[in-house]
C-alpha cells in the first residue's frame, strides 16, 4: 500500500515529500546544531559568504538544508521524467530521495554538499540532454562549466570530473577529441576565475591552503557511528539488489536507458572512490552517491514482481530512517 502511492504518477508525491521532510527533520529542527566542519571545509570560495551569512544561525542552516534537499529531489524527479530513466512513469524517486537523505541525521544542517549537489545535478541534466547529439558542444560546455561551480561549493565533486567525461564518450555520437577539450574547459572556467579573484584580491596562497586542506585533512565521521553503519549496510544491501536487477534487465532495456544507467554507475563508482583515497571524504558524499543509488532502487522498487516484499522493504526502509530520527531526539 505504501509503495502503490509513493511510486504512483500523481503531482500529490510532491505533497509526500514535502511531508516526509518536514517529519525527517523535526529532530534536527526541534534540536539545531551546526555541522562540525574540518579545517578548511566550510571555506569553499563559494560556500563562504554563505556560511558567513547563515553559519550563526543553527535553525536558520536546518531549514536551508531541508529546502535544498526539497529543491534535489525535485530535481532528481524531472530529471527522471524528462530522460524516462525507468519505463514506467513514476513518481517514487522524489519521495524516496527524501527517505534516503533523512537517514543521515547528521547532515541536516548547513552543509556545501547541498548547494554543489544542486549545480551537479544540472550539469547531470546537460550531460544526459548529449545522447545521440552528433555535436553536443554546447551541452558538453555546459556539463563541465556547472561541475566545475558544483566543486567549488564543495571540493570533493572534482572526483566526478572524470565520470562526466566518460559519459560524454558514452552518450554522445561525436567521440572526437574537441568535445572533451570542451567539457574540461568549461570544468576549469570556474576554477580559473576563482583563481583570477583570489590573485586580485591577495589571496591566492589562502585559496591553494582551502584547497589542500580539501584534499589532505583527515575526516571520519562513520567509526563512532553505529546506527549509521548498520543504515549504510541496509543502503548497500538495496544497492546489489537493484544492480543484480539491472544487470537481468539489460537486455530489454532501450539504448537510451541502458547508457543512462551506466553513466549513474560511474557516477556511483567515482563517488565511492572519494571514500578511499581522499582522507576528508566522509557522510557527506554520501548525498552524492545516493542520487545514483535511488534511481536504481526505484527501478528495482517499480519493477519488482511480489507485492508482498516491495511493500517490505520500503516499509523497512521508513521504520529505519524513523528509528534514526528517534536517536537523534
């Protein structure tokens, strides 16, 4: 029952999600805190002033993460919509978004995964919009140039440089090399004009310390974390379940689809490497590798043939995340 009205296609999903996450925050809205920052993370060119302007305000950066994580989900469903990811028209990756993102308690608040996660899913949306274009130069720029302000936000999405580049090679009909010379570019634009200002302003040796201590501070916020251990465990279990679907699903599959998908798994796959070889990667990539992963559990979800454990596990699903917000009360 539950699963029928969150996967049906009715613009009242919208209502849904709003409602899942205003009851998926109330513990971070009745309780505000400020997320703990390591040095140099809340100092991206971009999320500065931000922080600046709302980083005294705890109530002030929960209700911002809400509405962004809103403004994600949104997204996620129109981006779905418009490149028909999964064959039946559906509505679930929002409201499952929002489920998904309300397990990570600890990112309810002001964070600069949320406002770079928004320029990636743009960028997404160019990247996508190159299938079958025999010149997708504009669209390609465009991929790059929002990726490229995406990380500025938050460093860390410079790992999904290279996924954009092979989806590019993946999607498009024109594999010559002008077309990825024009995605980079359009990556180092942002770059070279935060550069450009940082040397104006005095500030370029201060710029390149953010941009170390991105890269090289260490940060772990799962070790002490039990719940969320065991919550990214359930997460991994419908990850396998839902690739093992792809995989028998391949064949049946259009074109489009199947390289739609291919690309999300490098997305998935670059996101996770973040993990291993760049010490401050921690719960909040998380919000990144989830995009990936919701559009794969909604076509497992969509597609599963007994009623009964689809209804189980989305069911498990919400008790997990409810259970979550119990512990952060």
């Amino acid at each position: 029952m539950i699963l029928r009205i969150l996967k049906s296609n009715q613009p009242f999903n919208y209502l849904l999600v709003v409602l899942f996450g205003i009851l998926l925050w109330s513990a971070s809205l009745n309780k505000p805190q400020t997320y703990s920052f390591y040095p140099g993370e809340e100092k991206n060119i971009l999320f500065s002033p931000i922080n600046n302007l709302l980083g005294n305000s705890p109530l002030t950066g929960v209700i911002v993460s809400l509405v962004l994580v809103f403004v994600l989900a949104v997204l996620m469903q129109q981006i779905s919509s418009q490149f028909s990811f999964i064959r039946i028209r559906t509505m679930l990756p929002a409201p499952l978004f929002m489920l998904m993102i309300g397990g990570f308690t600890g990112m309810h608040t002001l964070h600069p995964v949320y406002f770079g996660a928004v320029f990636f899913l743009l960028g997404s949306y160019r990247l996508f919009s190159t299938f079958d274009q025999t010149k997708p130069y504009s669209a390609s720029f465009d991929s790059g140039l929002l990726l490229g302000i995406a990380s500025l936000f938050y460093f860390n999405m410079i790992l999904l440089s290279p996924a954009f580049l092979f989806g590019i090679a993946i999607l498009g009909r024109d594999n010559r090399w002008r077309v990825f010379v024009i995605q980079f570019i359009g990556f180092l634009l942002p770059f070279i004009f935060a550069l450009s200002y940082a040397i104006f302003t005095e500030q370029f040796l201060e710029l390149l310390k953010i941009f170390e201590q991105n890269i090289l501070t260490p940060n772990n916020h799962f070790k002490s974390n039990l719940y969320l251990q065991i919550y990214l465990g359930f997460l991994i279990l419908l990850t396998i379940v839902g690739s093992i679907k792809i995989i028998q699903q391949y064949d049946t599959k259009k074109v489009s689809s199947r390289k739609y998908f291919t690309v999300f798994f490098l997305i998935f796959i670059f996101s996770m490497l973040g993990f291993i070889f760049i010490p401050p990667t921690s719960q909040e990539m998380l919000v990144i590798t989830s995009i990936p992963v919701c559009y794969l559990v909604s076509n497992f979800l969509v597609f599963m043939k007994s009623r009964f454990w689809s209804e189980l596990i989305i069911t498990v699903l919400i008790a997990v995340v409810a259970f979550l917000q119990f512990l952060a009360f």
